[in-house]
C-alpha cells in the first residue's frame, strides 16, 4: 500500500512541478506549486516524519505560496506578447531534455535500490528537531532569520510609491 500512495504522490508531484514550470499565468503556477509541495509533504509522511509534513504544508503550501502570489498581485503582471524562440534556445531546450532523460534513465537503472536504515527513536519529533535546531544549526538558523529579515524590509521599500 505503501508503494501505491508512493508512486501516485510522485506522479503527482511530477505533474504539478511541470505544469508549474511551463504555465503561461503566474497564479496557475503558484497553484500547480502547492500541489507540488502537498504531494511532496507526503513523502515526508511516507519517511515516518509527520511533523516535517506538517511544517512542508503550514509553511512551504501555506504562509510562503501566500507570499508568493500577494508579490504577484502586487506587482500587476501584465501578459506579455509571444515571442518566437531562438535557435539557440531551441538546441539548450532539447540538449536539456537529453541530459535529463538520461538521468532519469541512469537513475531507474541503476541497480537495488539500499537497504533501509534503522531510525533513531525519536526521529522527526518536534524534541529532535529542536535540539538540533538550536545547538548544532544555530548559526545557519540566525543567518537565515537575518536574510529573511533584509528580505522583508527590502520588499517594503520596493513597494512604496512616491518618495521617501
């Protein structure tokens, strides 16, 4: 069973990180990219961590994909004419779609898949994830909660109209 709810999350990610990537409007794209990050939670699922699921849901589907399309509101895209794709651009479409088939293909080919490996007793538990949050990541994890913070900052100044 595991297997099946497996192979459809993956088709379902798949699909929705595709037609994120290739769909003409923004906000069908953010949309198709929830689906993506949902599907995605349910691997997170599948790996005996569902607090990890939880916060791929809450943050990533939620609050950031929420942000995502308040900037595209904001920023009042307008439909851009067609353009008519280079050559050089046609030849790097299908040379990267050659690398990527053949790494799909090494990858499916590539022998017995490893053993599964014994899980803590606590893994992915609020308690472990914590700890090593805040002892061994502490540094990354204030560096970042910095950048987000320039980030915010530099988005407001961005938006405001007129002068100072």
């Amino acid at each position: 069973m595991e297997t099946l709810v497996g192979i459809v999350a993956a088709a379902t990610a798949l699909i929705g990180a595709i037609a994120a990537v290739t769909h003409r409007n923004a906000v069908v794209g953010v949309l198709f990219l929830v689906l993506n990050l949902v599907s995605l939670a349910v691997f997170y699922v599948l790996l005996s961590a569902p607090f990890i699921a939880a916060l791929q849901v809450i943050l990533y589907a939620g609050a950031i994909m929420v942000l995502f399309l308040f900037i595209i509101m904001l920023l009042d895209l307008r439909r851009e004419e067609e353009r008519e794709s280079g050559l050089l651009q046609k030849v790097l479409s299908v040379i990267g779609g050659g690398v990527f088939f053949l790494l799909l293909w090494g990858a499916a080919t590539g022998g017995a898949a490893p053993a599964a490996a014994e899980l803590p007793e606590h893994f992915g538990s609020v308690e472990s994830i914590a700890v090593a949050l805040f002892t061994t990541y502490l540094i990354p994890f204030e560096t970042i909660s910095v950048l987000l913070l320039v980030a915010m900052v530099g988005a407001v100044l961005l938006t405001r109209k007129g002068g100072r």
